[in-house]
C-alpha cells in the first residue's frame, strides 16, 4: 500500500470531501481518512431523530460545481439528516472521493520532521508534505461524566453518535438530558411514539419553529435560475446566506415597524430571527426587544404558565447561543406524555441502573438520550497528538485557548492547514460555503508556494498573536460573551473561556484573506 503522499486529509465531512477534490484537482497525491464507515462527517453521526440542518437547503450545498447545484433537487426547506448524507455519498461519487480514503480509520498522531508522519488506529503509517485537518467543530461529542452513568441498565445513546440500527421508542420510558440543538429536534419526534417522555433541562433556550416544508418544482426552478446571484450574495455576506437585516436599529424604529418586522421573521422561521436587525447582537436594550418578543411567543405555546415560565431563559440574551430551529417543541410540552424536569430546581445527583436521580426523585427509564453536546472547535483536534516543530504538541500550545492565524494555521506547525477552525468564522456563517472559501485559499496558497519554489509555509507568533487580538476584541464588541455557551468552550469543564470563532463575517473575512494572499502570504514565513 502507498505511504508517501503530497497531502493528508483528515476528515470525510462537507470540508474534507472538498479539500480532497480540489487538492486532487492541483494534481496531487491525496490520501484521506475518517474514524466513520463513509462520508459524511457530522451527518454520517448525528443521525437522531428530528436531526435536520437549520440553514436551508438551497444554500446548504456546494457551490463549486454548477452542474451539480442544477442537477441536485432537494425537496424540503431545511433537509433531513438522511437527504444531506445521500447528498454528500452522491458528491462524492460523482468526483470519485471515497477511493482517496481510508475509512473506519482514526488518526491518532501527526508528527512534523520536514514532512507529517500521521499514524491510525490501523497501524498505518503515511508520511506527507502538507497535513489538512478537516476534523469537524462539532464532532468530539462531550458526554458527561455523571454519577453511575454507566451503570444504567437500559438503551444509552448520545444524539451525536446515533447508532445505524433503528432504534424503537414505542411503549418506552425515555430520559432525554440536554435542550440544546439537538435534544430541542428529538423531544418531540421521540415524544410521537415513546410511552414518555422526561426531559432533563438544565439551561432552557430559545427556539424558533422552522416552518420546514416541502419545496414545489416552480421554487427549486427559480432558484437554479438565480444561483449565480443568490451564491454571489451569500459569499460577500456575514452569516454565509443572501439574508440581510432590516436597514435600522430595533430601537430607531417606531413599537409597530418593530413588532411588523419580528412577526415577519417569526413567520420565517428559524434562526435568523437573530439577525432581524443590525443591532441586535450589540446593544442589550435592541436585544432585549427581540427577547420579550419570542418570550411572549413561548408563553403563547405552552399551555401550563409555570411549564412556559420554565422554558424561557433567564441567562443570556438571545441570540448569544446559537438559536435553536425547531418542529413543534415548545408544544410538546402540552402532552400528556412529556415531563420537563428542571435540573436548577433540583439537581441531577446521580444514575442509577433504573434512569435519573434527582434530589427529590427517581425518574424510572427504560431509554436514556445524552443530549449533550460537543467539545466544540477544539476537542476534534485535541482528541489527536499533533506535533510541530521541535516536538511542540497543539494541546500545549493551546492549552490556554486555541491560538491560530486566520483560524487556518498555527505558529510553529509548518504545512498544516486547519478547515473551519478556531479563528474562522465555520459555526457563525453557512458552513459549506466556509469550507469552500478556505479550502480554495489553501488550494492558491499551495498554487503560489508551487510557483514560487518555496517548500513549507508557517504563520509567525506575531500574525496569530495579532489574529487572537482581533478576534477577541470584535467578540467582545458585541453580546456574545455574556452567555455561557460553547461558542466560548463554557459547556465543558476546565476548557479555557475563549470565544473561538471569527465574528466579523464571512464577507469581510474573505476579503482579509484574499488581501493576505495579495500581499505574498503576509504574516506568514515562506521558506
Ligand atoms: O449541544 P449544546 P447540541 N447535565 O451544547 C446540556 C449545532 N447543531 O448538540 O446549557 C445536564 O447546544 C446543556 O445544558 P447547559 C448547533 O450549532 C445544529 O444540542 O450546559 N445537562 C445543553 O442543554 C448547536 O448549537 C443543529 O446548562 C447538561 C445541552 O446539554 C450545536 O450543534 C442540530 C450537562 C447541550 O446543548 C450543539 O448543539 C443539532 C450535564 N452535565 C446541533 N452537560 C441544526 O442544524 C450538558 N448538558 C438544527
């Protein structure tokens, strides 16, 4: 079997599967791996019920090939997780992909000596020129270690490594821990046909329903027929889609324009209620405006006032999590087969081989869902003993927060490029066509080093020691450290508080990069 290639690809998701076709496009030798079976990613895993992508479908797809975006039809707003992973084996068929890979293979180390040796759970070893980690933000699944939680003697799942088989709910007594993302999508799939339902919440979140629905042949026509525009607006825009935010502040319209404006974005659906306005991620007073909107909103669809008053935070404005979308959650708290059990009145003490302790109960379960979350950004890259120069590990040198420049690459670890990394605007913007912006500069970056004759590139301490700066302070502009989320590594224990990704927007972010490049790879040292 070959061992030596021009690149590695770590990761088979929407960024790998594109950094494999176009690095292979420069005519290079590629050799990709993932710890999954297939492509796929965060949709080959996260397979639970009521798993859908909350960035609509027409835009949550590649753009780099005009043949396929006309002949692809998706036929609902926001796609299930099943038509994205049947979406993803399809691209890569059609640009034969898979055969680059290794699957059922995990990276375990990658180590610089003038080339990456990477090293599997296989007992491969490859050597390559450059190393491309497309692990994944929100892939290294964060499962709690609570009190005799392995002792429990029924099903145990995490929504985030959801098992092929198909797993049966009916007649059972299900406990579902977490109300992010992903527990809000389940709750009410899983309530449809289990006996009952118990959700576990200890941080309630704002939502707002998705209004999915199925896509008529004369919509998918006209937008084929704009793709051009529409994929041109997206890219120069901040959140990666053609949307834009009403032209003034929440509180430079009169009470009426602003209620008309959110009743439209509630008519809409889904998260970019966030951006219903310019400022509502910046002054606390235009946020609180949006706040009390939805809260009157939940109200209205939760039948039990106490219930209701449960499920509205009170910690954070909205917004500053990222803003659940949702198909019929806060209803299912009307049925008779759903219980919320509120985690801040009485806390989780334990597991038990029959379900969950709480201080004043047990809450007997045949099934328990870990809807818990991931160790995002960073814990794909941590959970591999990556080494630079000089034996420097990644783990150390981000030991008091990820430090990179661009969010691309890191000092002292020539010829590696990170995909949709800390530092990148990834989880804040349309994460296809981020993938996209950064594997198509990594591809004219290798284009100049070829051009150039120059053998390794690595950012300086001072472009990445600049970079963090600049990410910290356009956080810190705005209200998104106010919240304890995972934007912030907050949601798992002893992770330093940073906020990790880039804010300033996929547009400007694009044109930083491009005037970078422009300027001969300025803050990098090209040898
Ligand atoms: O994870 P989360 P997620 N005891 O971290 C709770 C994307 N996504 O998988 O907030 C009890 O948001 C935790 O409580 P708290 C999307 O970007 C997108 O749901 O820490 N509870 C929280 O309620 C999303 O933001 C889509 O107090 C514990 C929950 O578990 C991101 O992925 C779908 C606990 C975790 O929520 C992550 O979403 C799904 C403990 N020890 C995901 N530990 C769509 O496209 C954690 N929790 C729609």
């Amino acid at each position: 079997m070959e061992n030596s290639f021009d690149a590695v690809v770590v990761g088979a998701g929407v960024a790998g599967l594109y950094a494999v076709h176009k690095l292979r496009g420069r005519g290079m030798r590629v050799r990709g791996f993932d710890s999954a079976a297939g492509v796929g990613g965060t949709w080959y895993h996260n397979r639970y019920p009521g798993a859908r992508c909350d960035v609509e479908s027409i835009d949550y797809s590649y753009s780099f090939d005009e043949e396929l975006q006309q002949e692809w039809t998706w036929s609902e707003r926001f796609a299930e997780q099943e038509e994205i992973l049947r979406y993803l084996g399809h691209v890569a068929d059609r640009h034969d992909l898979r055969s680059a890979y290794e699957f059922s293979t995990r990276v375990t180390s990658a180590e610089y000596d003038g080339r990456w040796t990477v090293r599997t759970d296989t007992g491969r070893t490859v050597d390559a020129r450059f190393l491309v980690l497309a692990t994944g933000v929100l892939s290294a699944t964060n499962m709690p270690d609570l009190p005799g939680r392995d002792t429990f003697a029924g099903e145990l799942y995490h929504t985030g490594a959801w098992p092929h088989d198909l797993v049966e709910f009916a007649g059972k007594r299900v406990g579902v821990i977490g109300t992010g993302s992903s527990g809000i999508q389940a709750i009410p799939v899983i309530a449809e046909t289990a006996a009952h339902v118990t959700v576990f919440q200890r941080s309630p979140n704002y939502s707002i329903p998705a209004r999915n629905r199925p896509l008529t042949p004369e919509y998918v026509a006209e937008i084929k027929a704009g793709y051009p525009e529409r994929r041109r607006l997206s890219r120069v825009s901040g959140g990666g889609t053609p949307n834009s935010p009403h032209p003034r502040g929440a509180l430079e319209v009169g009470a009426a324009e602003r209620t008309r404006i959110y009743d439209q974005w509630w008519e809409r659906g889904g998260y970019l209620f966030a951006k219903a306005f310019p400022d509502q991620m910046t002054s606390l007073a235009a946020n609180d405006t949006a706040r009390e909107y939805v809260e009157a909103k939940i109200r209205e669809l939760v039948h039990d006032p106490d219930i209701a008053d449960q499920l509205i935070p009170d910690d954070h404005p909205i917004g500053t999590k990222r803003i659940v979308t949702d198909s019929g959650y806060f209803e299912a708290y009307n049925r008779e087969n759903v219980t919320l059990v509120n985690l801040r009145r009485t806390p989780l003490t334990e597991i038990t081989p029959d379900g969950v302790r709480t201080e004043d109960t047990l809450h007997q379960l045949d099934m328990l869902v870990f809807a818990t979350g991931f160790d995002a950004m960073t814990g794909s890259l941590s959970r591999i003993d990556i080494r630079g120069r000089n034996g420097r590990t990644l783990r150390d040198e981000w030991s008091a927060g990820p430090r990179t420049y661009l969010g691309l690459t890191v000092a002292g670890f020539p010829n590696m490029f990170v995909v949709s990394g800390p530092g990148s605007p990834s989880v804040l913007a349309n994460m296809v066509l981020t993938a996209e912006q950064h594997v198509d500069w990594i591809s004219s970056c290798l284009d100049f080093l070829d051009d150039h004759g120059v053998t390794t590139i690595e950012a300086t301490e001072d472009a990445v020691t600049a970079w963090v700066a600049e990410c910290n302070a356009n956080a810190a502009a705005t209200l998104f450290p106010a919240a304890n989320s995972w934007y912030l590594g907050a949601n798992i224990p002893g992770k330093p508080r940073v906020f990790m990704p880039y804010i300033g927007g996929l547009g400007k972010y694009r044109a930083i990069c491009d005037d970078i490049a422009a300027d001969g790879y300025r803050g990098f040292v090209l040898d």
